[in-house]
C-alpha cells in the first residue's frame, strides 16, 4: 500500500478523533456511564467507523470515510434524565432509522421534506449552549485557556482541518507542564466490551432517539455524500445508510452512538495527493479502517489522560471543537428567507434546553419550528 494512503488516512483519523472526542466523553457522562462503559462506547464506535469504511470501500470501489455522529454527541450531552439503558434503546433506534432510510425509500423522501433551515436551527440550537460555555471556561481558566485559543486561531488561518488537534496538543502540553493536570495510572488495554441491555422509554426514544437520527442525516450523511460528489465520486447512498444504520443498532449494544457518512475527514483522503490513480483511491478506506481499530484498542489510555485535564480546559476544548459545526448550522438556518422565523423559534427552543413530559428540547424545537413553517405556508 502506498505511503501516501497510509498517512491520509492516520491524519484523517486523527483529526476526527482528537476535535470530538472530548464531546463524547461528555455524552457518556451526560448519560451516567461508568468507566467501562464509557471505554466500551468508544471501542464500539471506532470499531464500528473501521468495519463500515473497509467494507463500502471495498464492495463499491470508492474512497467511503465514516465518521462518529458529532452533532449527535453534543445532543446525547445536552440532554438530562437519561440512563445508559435508555441512551442504548435510542441509539438502537437511530441505527434502525438510518438503515431504514436506505432500504425504504418512502422513509427517505420524507425526511427530505423537513425544511433544511429547520433542521440545521435545531442543530445550531444544540450546539450553541456548548460554544457559550467556552467563555466562562476561559474566565476560570485563562493561563491554561489562552494558549489552546491562541493556537487554534493561528492554526485555523492555515489549515481548519487541523487547529481542533492543534488545540488540544496545547491544552495537553500547557496542563501537564503546569501541574495543573498529573499523569493518572494508566488503565489495562484492549478494553473490554461491555452489553448494555437497552430500556425502551417513549420520552427517550421521542426526545433522544428521533432528534439523534435527524441530525445525523440533515448534518453528517448529507454533506458526506455531498463531498463524494464534489470529489467526482458517485457515493453509495443506499448502501451506506444501510450498512452504517445496521452497524450502529450493532454497536449499540455496546454503548456505542451512530456512525454516519464523513464530510471533512472525508476530503482528506479523496484528493490527487492521496494516489494519482484515482481508482485505486478506495484503498484509503482499509488504511482507515486499520487506524481506527488501534485507536479503538487504545481508547482507555487517552479517556484516562483526558479524564484527568481540568474541567474548564476540556469545556473549552469542546466549545472550540463546535464553532465550526455552529457555523455551518447557522447558515443554513437563516439562508431561506421564508423559513427564517420558524428556524428561529427552532433555534430558541431548542437552545433553551427545556424538556417537557420527559422529552428533550430537540424534539420540542422541531415541532415548534414544523408548526410555524406550516401556518406561515398556508396562509401565504
């Protein structure tokens, strides 16, 4: 294999892997997961990325890159009065709805009707609340938080893809070499999957499960594809919301959230640098696959060394991580003029955080949104 495979995959994976997953963790502590559980959800879901990249790479002959569901796991950590057996039920339950959309095209055309605008406010009104906490977490912080700022702006200026990692090696450097942050005992490697029998809660899976699966499709599997074609490859739709829906219910059992179609990562490995024969391009796919299945093996290690960073840190490693995500929802919520207003009561709802009969403020600002958007059509 060549060289240049190898590294486009190794920099891809560990873009996608060092900018979120502090998120993760986050969505593991939001659900009470225990230590094991939450190793075993980071093995379930790099695993996941490795079996579904190798395996549409290979059947198809194009370069397919999956990625864990970022925006999900900033939804699964904004959310409250979930246990891990019922974030297990909902994850099930995205997984099967994504498989669902590929095989089930009724399914598919009507999520297609969900006006872009309001889908991307509910997405923006799930990240907001983490990137405002990045100030208060630079006020406590602003020793250790200055440095990881400073770099990923200079780092942004000349490669995006980068300056999340960038900011992290500095938070890292900055913690440790300050003593505000001591290496911990370093736990036992591979780690050990752990079954999580799923409880099946209405409120969990209407407020959890539902809003989950949206944002997977309007925010990561749609812009995936959309990179295959901008990159001149024709992308396996069907299949790969089959594959990617199936092997998520899979992993779910293991405490693992969704894996969806890659957008940045994705353009890594897709360019002329990667092979000059682009048909021979879909090789990355089994380079990254190999990456991950180590970073999967290793996950413990690197939950533990973040485990022990400052809290204050991490937050604002994680409101860091999100601006770009935020960006992009943004735009998309206000682009339609004749969706503006329902994407902002979407946006507000959502943003507010404010569950009602048990059900998440997600579902609640898609609703709101819907309604609005639906009055205002009608009546013009």
């Amino acid at each position: 294999m060549r060289p240049s495979l190898i590294s486009a995959a190794l920099v891809a994976a560990l873009v996608g892997y060092g900018s979120t997953i502090a998120l993760v963790l986050a969505a593991a502590q939001a659900l009470g997961a225990t230590p094991d559980q939450t190793a075993s959800w980071v093995m379930g879901v790099c695993f996941a990325k490795a079996l579904g990249s190798a395996l549409l790479s290979t059947w198809h002959r194009v370069p397919v890159v999956l990625a864990w569901s970022t925006p999900g796991a900033a939804l699964i950590a904004a959310s409250s009065g979930y246990g891990m057996a019922e974030g297990v039920a909902a994850f099930l339950l995205a997984g099967l709805l994504i498989a669902a959309t590929g095989l089930i095209r009724p399914l598919g055309t009507l999520v297609s009707k969900i006006p872009d605008g309001i889908a991307a406010a509910m997405l923006a009104g799930v990240l907001l609340p983490f990137v405002l906490k990045g100030a208060g977490a630079a006020q406590a912080a602003p020793l250790l938080v200055a440095p990881m700022v400073a770099l990923f702006v200079l780092v942004r200026l000349k490669n995006p893809a980068m300056a999340v990692l960038a900011a992290l090696a500095a938070g890292l450097v900055t913690a440790f070499a300050t003593g505000a942050a001591g290496l911990p005992p370093l736990p036992n490697i591979p780690p050990t999957p752990t079954f999580i029998a799923p409880e099946f809660h209405w409120p969990a899976l209407i407020g959890l499960g539902l809003p989950l699966y949206l944002v997977t499709m309007a925010s990561q599997n749609l812009p995936g594809f959309a990179t295959m074609r901008a990159a001149g490859y024709e992308p396996p739709v069907a299949p790969a919301l089959t594959v990617t829906g199936l092997i998520s219910a899979a992993t779910a059992l293991i405490g693992a959230h969704t894996v969806n179609m890659a957008a940045i990562t994705a353009a890594i490995c897709m360019g002329d640098d990667v092979h000059p024969d682009r048909t021979q391009r879909w090789k990355v796919g089994l380079a990254y696959a190999g990456v991950w299945i180590i970073l999967g093996l290793t996950g413990p290690v690197v939950i533990a060394i973040l485990a022990a960073l400052p809290p204050a840190l991490m937050t604002a490693l994680v409101a860091l991580a999100l601006l770009g995500p935020l960006t992009g929802a943004l735009t998309g919520a206000f682009a339609a003029p004749d969706q503006r207003f329902a994407a902002t009561l979407t946006l507000a709802v959502t943003g507010a955080g404010v569950a009602f009969a048990g059900i998440g403020a997600a579902f609640w600002g898609l609703l709101a949104g819907l309604a609005i958007w639906l009055i205002e059509a009608r009546r013009k």
